[in-house]
C-alpha cells in the first residue's frame, strides 16, 4: 500500500501562532500509511505577478511550492482569519499553485480546510474564501473534511492543541476523510 502524503500549508507565518500548534497537532494524528508534512517558506514567496510567471523563470520559492503541491496527495489548509478573509500568504500560495491556470499543482488536488480565530465566528469568512479560492482555482474542496475553532485565544493559550482531546480527535477525522477521499479518487 503506498502512501499517502498530505501537504499542510498554515497562514499565520508567526512561529507561535495557534493555528501553526493545530498544524502540528494535525500532523501528529496521522493515521498508519498518511504522512502530513507542514510547508515552510510561504513567506518566502514573492506576490503572484504574471511578468515573473515565466517558464524556465518563475522565483525559486514559487516553484518549490508549486513542486510541493504537486508532489502531494492533497493539502490541508490551515487559516487564521484577517480582517474577515483568508491572509494573503494563503492566497498567495493558492495563486501561485494554480498557475498555470487549468493545469497547475491545484487542478484536481483533495484539499480540506481548517480555520481558527479568537473569535466565536471560528474563521468561517476566511474558511469560507479559501473554499471558493481554491474552488476556482481547480481543487477539489472535501467539505466533510472541514474544520473550525473558535475562541482559540482562550482555549489554546494555556495549552497546545495536541494536549486537548476534542481537537485531536476533530483533526484526526478531518485528516482521516481528507485521506480517505484520495484512496477513493485513486479507486475509482
């Protein structure tokens, strides 16, 4: 049985966001045979322009995330919420892996969404524009597989989320149907 790899990109670029700690609980609830590695160097990536899309030119850490995707079985996104929308470092990725447009890294990739803020709204707007972008963008949105947290600055600020039962067991599912929807795309 091969593997199953699964690429989380986190929008919160801060080394202690709570949002990067739910990656880190997420990876760690891969089930036997799903492998979850966190992307580094969203940051790294220039703004999306068409005049540095270039064959043969595209900015080194645009391709390394284009590769990555495209290396993966499905990504997980992992999204705080910014002014009431998804950050620019996520839809920045989201831009550049789409590219080129109908073939790129995105087309046709599993992703789920998991979003987390401060707030009782649970990062629903921002979750909710990382759905419709990456829609638009060619991949495959598994709805089930969705996952929201809120009020994280009270609930997390004491203790990591792999130290919380309810939001392993949230991530473990929503990791769980993520990779069950690949082994049913492969299957079918």
């Amino acid at each position: 049985m091969s593997q199953t790899r699964i690429l989380v990109l986190v929008g919160s670029l801060r080394a202690a966001s709570i949002n990067r700690r739910l990656a880190e609980a997420a990876v760690q609830t891969a089930p036997e045979g799903v492998e979850l590695s966190i992307y580094e160097g969203l940051g790294d990536i220039p703004f999306y322009n068409e005049d540095l899309d270039v064959e043969g030119q595209v900015p080194a850490a645009a391709q390394a995330l284009r590769d990555a995707v495209a290396a993966s079985d499905a990504t997980l996104l992992v999204t705080p919420e910014y002014n009431g929308t998804l950050p620019a470092v996520l839809k920045n990725a989201i831009d550049w892996a789409s590219r080129p447009y109908g073939a790129g890294a995105l087309k046709s990739l599993p992703v789920a969404v998991v979003s987390a803020s401060i707030s009782q709204n649970a990062a629903k707007w921002s979750h909710d524009d990382a759905v419709k972008a990456l829609g638009v963008a060619g991949a495959e949105v598994v709805k089930e597989a969705s996952l929201n947290f809120g009020a994280i600055g009270s609930r997390f600020v004491e203790t990591h989320p792999a130290d919380d039962a309810e939001a392993l067991t949230q991530l473990a599912a929503t990791v769980r149907l993520l990779a069950e929807d690949v082994k049913a795309r492969a299957n079918a």
